[in-house]
C-alpha cells in the first residue's frame, strides 16, 4: 500500500502498525515489518492494502448536523432573486430552522443526525464537530448538545461539540440584541458549561446577526469558564471578524470569504486556522472568494469542512468538499487532504489525530487509488475500501 500524512510524500509500498487505539509505526514496509510488536503478531492480524492509499481518518470540523425542518422553500426563493440576507430580514433564514427544532422531540432529533452522521462515516470521516444554535434557548440548547454528544455512543465517530448561542437573535428578542447577549452570557453559557455539553463556543458575527461588542462578551465569558472559542467571520462582509477572532486566540476562524490582509496577518500571529466552506459557497452563489493567497502568503493553515445546515449548505460528503475546495477555491490536492485531516485536527484543538504517526490515534480510511488528485478531482465518488476508528475496524 502507499501512504501519507498532508505535507510529506507518499510512501510507496508502506506499513502502518496499530495496537488499541493508537499508532505505534508508519512509515516503510521493511521498517514497519521489522519492529518488534510486528514480528510478533500473527498473519490473521495484518491486513494487505496493496495498490491503495492509506490517509488520516477524516474530521469534519465545522457541522451544523443537529436540526429539524426543510428549506428548500428558501432555495427556490434564491432562484428566483431573494438574497440570503433579505431572507433572513423576512423572519427565514436561521429563525425558520429555529421554530422547528424548538418543537422537535430529542429522539426526533437523533434520528436525523444519525442519518447524516452516518453518510459522512462512510466516506471516512472519524471525528464530526457538531455546533448548537438552533435552539437559541437554554432547554433546546441542551436539547441539540446532548443529541449530538450521544452520538458517539451509537457510531464510530468522536465528537466536537460547540455551543452556538450566538447564531442568531431569536423572535421573541426582536430589537433586543443586547438582551439576548446578556442572556446568553449569564444563563446559557454558565450551564451549559457546569454540564460539560460544549468543548467549544462559536458566535456568527456578521451585519445580520451579532455585532463585535456583542461577540466580544461572548467571547469573554467563554474564556472565564474555561472554554476555547471559534468564529464565523467575515462570510458576507469584513466586519473585521478574523481579528476579533485573533484576539481571543481562536481555535478557527470559519468562512472568511471577505477578510483582508490585516485580518490574515492577526490570524497567522494568533495561530487561528481559517476554516474554508465551499459548500456555502457553492450553494448561496456567492462571488467573492476567501483570499486563500493571502492564507498561503502568511502561512495560516487552511482546513476545509461541509458547513452541513439546512439553509445554506445542505451537505453531508467531505468528498465533495475536497472538489470543491480545489475547483472553487483553487487549493491544491495536498493542500485539500490537509484540510480535512491535519489542518481540521488544529481548529478543534486537537493534538492527537489528523496525521500518521506514532502515538497518534488510529483513525485512518484506505482509498482505491494511487494518489491525492485521484482522490479529489471525481465529485465525491472514492468511498474508502476500510475505515479504521481508534483502532477499530468499522468498515
């Protein structure tokens, strides 16, 4: 087999050892074959991959995979002229998925992000972030937290989960922003914390939705308890959101598509991934693409993800992401791969997964074919042959 971590070569008829749920040798074959717990393991535990390429387990590091309701209503009004932001101004958008989740039973629920959850498995994601924010109350908060976390327990997949309080401002705070804020700042965040729901904060900052004071009190009460903080930033407007994010030393900065240098440059000195979503892109027509140049000028890693929502990225394949990251946003296979392994690994403030290499956990998928472009440029095709979960065959 052939093998690879983002930013080394491939390893041609490669080897990699596993014992539990870690990875204890990568590298050649005669170097593998060679260690000791090798020479000691029986035919029965060694599988052949010739001809097949080995990367990281996958990890989908921005989702939105908790929700209740449709909006292809709103697809159709995108069709016909609507922008993305009028919708939102009409009572759609967010609020539409808001109003349905609210009144969707837990276990509805599950069954829903069970279904996604499931697909991405099979094309070799091993670790799934999985954000809040459709439920803009503390209960349905909670709701979307523990459905998301429970998922663990039934797939062979890790969970992220994020609460995003901040996603956007519930009806019943209409011209109430402010309220809400503090809302979500003295009771929701403080709970959720003490339960132990969210390993992470987001906030949307963006003209439709939370201003940067607004966000900043998020931000510093997420920190007093202890919890790191990401951002959606600069999607439809620069509203400075990469350097806000920068500030709070970020785990990511998500969309990006309109930050300048400044906020690139805040980034990189921050040590903030940028997180890239094409799929939003693709699927609100948007024009402006993030200044992925500007990413590779100042070195700030790029991860990729589905942005999976039912409003403006109905996506569940991190295959498809990959094409699209090369033909939308023209990253390159290597730089692709890196973004759904190593680079992903980094914004969920993960050490431990996201490349192949000893004492790393063993996630890892096996692909039919001999190199990084084949894998991306078919439109989400290459479902791997075998996906191995912290040292567990699951497929």
């Amino acid at each position: 087999m052939a093998g690879t971590l983002p930013g080394a070569d491939v390893v041609n008829n490669g080897a990699l050892l596993t014992h539990e749920d870690r990875i204890i040798a990568v590298g050649s074959a005669e170097e593998v074959l060679a260690h000791p717990s090798a020479t000691n393991a029986s035919m029965l535990d060694r599988i052949d991959c010739k001809h097949q390429l080995l990367l990281p387990g996958f990890i989908d590091c921005h989702t939105h995979l908790v929700y209740a309701g449709d909006r292809s209503r709103e697809f159709e009004q995108r069709l016909e002229g609507v922008s993305y932001e009028e919708i939102a101004r009409q009572g759609g958008g967010i609020r539409s998925t808001v109003k349905d989740t609210r009144k969707s039973a837990q276990e509805d629920l599950l069954k829903g992000a069970l279904g996604r959850a499931k697909r991405m498995c099979s094309e070799g994601v091993t670790t799934i972030e999985v954000k809040g924010g459709y439920g803009l109350t503390l209960e349905c908060e909670q709701k979307m937290l523990r459905v998301a976390r429970s998922l663990e327990t039934v797939l062979p997949v890790s969970v992220h989960t994020t609460f995003l309080g901040a996603h956007a401002v519930p009806e019943e705070f209409e011209g109430r922003s402010d309220d809400y804020i503090d809302l979500v700042c003295s009771v929701m965040l403080p709970e959720i914390a003490k339960e132990g729901l969210a390993d992470s904060v987001d906030a949307f900052c963006e003209n439709i939705a939370f201003s940067e004071p607004q966000v900043r009190a998020v931000f510093e009460k997420a920190h007093a308890l202890g919890l790191p903080v990401r951002l959606h930033a600069d999607q439809l407007s620069n509203s400075h959101g990469a350097r806000l994010a920068a500030e709070f030393s970020a785990l990511s900065a998500d969309h990006l598509e309109y930050t300048d240098e400044a906020g690139v440059r805040a980034l990189k000195q921050a040590g903030t991934v940028a997180v890239l979503l094409p799929g939003a892109f693709y699927f609100l027509k948007e024009q402006q693409r993030p200044p992925v140049n500007l990413f590779r000028k100042h070195q700030v890693p790029m991860a990729l993800a589905s942005d999976c929502n039912p409003g403006s990225s109905p996506v569940e394949s991190l295959l498809l992401i990959l094409n699209m990251g090369c033909v939308l946003f023209g990253l390159t296979p290597r730089e692709a791969v890196a973004g759904v392994t190593v680079h992903a690994a980094k914004a969920l403030g993960y050490a431990d997964r996201g490349v192949l290499a000893a004492g790393k956990r063993a996630d890892f998928a096996v692909f039919e074919v001999e190199s990084l472009a084949q894998l991306c440029y078919p439109v989400g095709t290459r479902e791997p042959s075998m996906v191995v979960q912290a040292g567990n065959l699951v497929s």
